[in-house]
C-alpha cells in the first residue's frame, strides 16, 4: 500500500550519525563518531541499589501514571544545582522533566515555528536540532560563528535585515560538533543584543559539567532579564543516556506551553527513571561520579591531541576543547573531508562529516572526531589509522 505522506515528511532525513553508527556497530571499526559516554562509568552497582530501594518503597507509587511536570523533589534538585553552577536563581516551578533533551527541540520546535518561519543557528551547530526544526519546515539562517561563538556584529545585521526569526537556537558550553565555549563578554554581548527583540533564545547545554580546564561562565538563562531563554539539560552525559531524562529551565510564561505539548507527545516521562536518579542523588555524590567522568575525558581528549599531533599531515588543524565530548577538524585546502571520510571507513576508524552540521551551507573540510568513548589502546589506533587515510588522500590515492 502506497501511503499518502504529510508534506513536512519531505523535509525529513534519517539522522546522519544514527546511520553512520550502525556501520560502527561492527567489531573491527574503531568510531569517533557517536557522542557517546563511556560506559565503564555508568554506575550500575548504585542503580541496582537505588532501583531496588524504589520498588520496594514507592513502586506502585513510580509505576503509576504521574504529572507532567515531573517529580517535585528531582526537579527542585535541578534547580539548585544549576543554581550552583551558573549562578542563576531557579525555583523547581521552573523545571520540566523532559524524555531526554531531545524531547525539548521537538516542543520547541512545535510551540514557536509555523512554515517558513526563521530559526537563527550558529553554523556548524548540533545536526539533530537541525532535523527537529526541520520538521516544521522553517527556515534556517546560519549566524557566522568563530571560535568563540555567535559573532555579534553578524547576529545584529541579521537580526536587522531578516523577517519573520522566531527562534534562536545556541550551546554555549563546548559545542556540538566544535568544543568551543563561548566567553564571558561574547555572553554579555549575545544578551545586549537579543534585549532588543522579542524573540525566544534556546539554550542548549548538556555538556557544560564535563569541563577539565578554566572556570564555568554563567549560563545565557542565568543573565537574562527578560524571560526570553530557555534552558536545556540532560542527565545522558553525566549520569546515563538509556535513562532519557532531561529538562527544560524556562519562564512562568512560557512553561504552560510546553506542558500543554508535552501531554500530547507522552503524557509525563518515566517516573520510575525519574525516582531512580532522585534517590541516587540522596545516597551518593553526582559531584564526585561527574569528577571521575571529567579525569577520564580529560585524559582522553590530551591523549588524542598528543596522537593527532604525532599522525596527522600538516596543515590539519583542530580545536582544543576544555570539556565537552567533541573535537572539530579542519583539513588543509584541497583535502576532501569526505575522501577522508570514506578511506577511513576502508581502514575501519570513523568519525562524522562536518557537512552534516551546517544548516544551509556545505563544507568539504571538517570532521568531529568524539574522544570520550574509546580507550587508550583503541584512540591510539584509530588515530593511526586515521592518519594513514588523511596521508592517502593528500598525495591523491
């Protein structure tokens, strides 16, 4: 049967990284590719605890329908630890549990975007955000970004000349795909120049804990006057992906709204998830558990720079995060990323093609190399090989 596709579907594309993943999934191939954890961190032994201990007594209780909004006490212990971190002044009113942060881009896109509405994106940015505004078939214009983020001069002439921006989308902390954190006076800069528009700014920020070097900026939610930011966090990258728990960090105003889409998407996320990272963080320490992830990303990422410096042809260069999971490359000219690409996928190593993460224009020259997943001895290889397939196209094999 031949089914009759809503329009929006044509906009659609399976998640690049999703499909490169399943080539990765096999043994031999060493990836950089998927953001993802290291899974000898996970804390089982302490799920296993906690997770008992909710059966036993709440689990009719957790196994239940629940609210919207989440659980009271999780979502108060959100607030203060982002108030800790970012110096912001959240109350738990403020806080939506959330299916993941993904869930967030979805219902924001579903709130704000009509067709052809205009979303602002700093360029390279996160491709699964690009997929889910894409959804409500806006538009995307790229701000020209730098090495410390949106360039304000830029953002303003746009935000001057273009009609109908209804969202801007941003990560501030160790961007997706490049590392890059945005510093204190770019901030400071972004919000002076948003002040002047009633145009919503999503902050995402699921990497801003895993910092191994510098000091914490406070966050674009935490400066806002307004009620114009929303935040985005997730427990994937400090306490467990598989759980799917996120949140969003928003305004009296606005948080209605993303109840009332939310409903209509799942009703509530898992309460029995939600019971087990509250009850973690009664019983142990999230500080001391994001510590042991940081030390071993830290090392990680020094450990693949120090093989990148000794394998790579000059003329790669690549940026040099102070947290976060990423790491972006940039081949020398006339080098194509994606005949590095495919040669790397001969010698079974794989990261992700930077055209992937532009919204509107295509770039032949970069790849975001992950270095949190993979440990010594498979970092030290992959980069060998790597090497040896970035050499192989620069002398035209």
């Amino acid at each position: 049967m031949k089914y009759q596709l809503a329009s929006r579907m044509a906009g659609m594309k399976a998640s690049a990284v999703r499909e490169i993943l399943k080539v990765t999934q096999r043994p031999e191939v060493i990836s950089f590719a998927g953001g993802l954890p290291a899974p000898e961190l996970f804390p089982v032994d302490e799920i296993s605890k906690v997770a008992q201990e909710v059966c036993a007594e709440e689990g009719r209780k957790v196994l239940q329908y629940a609210t919207t909004e989440g659980r009271p006490t999780l979502r108060q212990k959100i607030a203060d630890r982002m108030n800790k971190i970012y110096n912001s002044d959240l109350k738990m009113e403020n806080i939506l549990i959330t299916t993941g942060s993904q869930q967030n881009l979805d219902m924001a896109g579903k709130i704000f975007l009509n067709p052809g509405d205009v979303v602002l994106m700093e360029a390279p940015t996160y491709l699964a955000a690009i997929n889910a505004f894409k959804a409500y078939e806006c538009t995307f214009k790229e701000v020209p970004t730098d090495d410390k983020g949106m360039i304000p001069e830029a953002l303003e002439k746009i935000l001057e000349t273009t009609e109908n921006v209804k969202l801007v989308y941003v990560i501030t902390d160790f961007q997706n795909p490049t590392g890059i954190c945005w510093p204190m006076e770019r901030r400071k800069a972004f919000m002076e120049i948003m002040a002047k528009y009633d145009i919503p700014v999503l902050e995402d920020n699921p990497y801003g804990e895993l910092r191994y070097e510098g000091t914490t900026n406070p966050s674009l939610l935490s400066m806002d006057q307004r009620g114009q930011v929303m935040g985005m966090g997730t427990f994937s990258k400090t306490f467990c992906p598989g759980l799917r728990i996120g949140w969003l960090a928003c305004s009296p105003d606005i948080m209605p709204q993303f109840v009332k889409v939310k409903q209509s998407a799942d009703l509530h996320s898992s309460a029995f998830d939600q019971a087990i990272i509250d009850r973690y963080m009664d019983e142990f320490s999230l500080d001391e558990h994001v510590k042991e992830i940081n030390a071993l990303y830290g090392h990680r990422r020094d450990l693949i720079i120090q093989c990148m410096e000794k394998e790579f042809t000059d003329g790669t260069t690549w940026t040099h995060p102070e947290g976060g999971l990423f790491l972006w490359l940039t081949f020398p000219e006339g080098v194509s990323a994606r005949k590095v690409f495919d040669k790397c996928i001969e010698k079974n190593v794989a990261g992700v093609l930077g055209e992937f993460f532009y919204p509107t224009t295509k770039s032949d020259r970069h790849m975001r190399i992950n270095y949190s997943n993979m440990p010594d001895d498979r970092i030290k290889e992959g980069i060998r090989r790597m090497g040896e397939a970035l050499r192989e196209v620069a002398a035209g094999k």
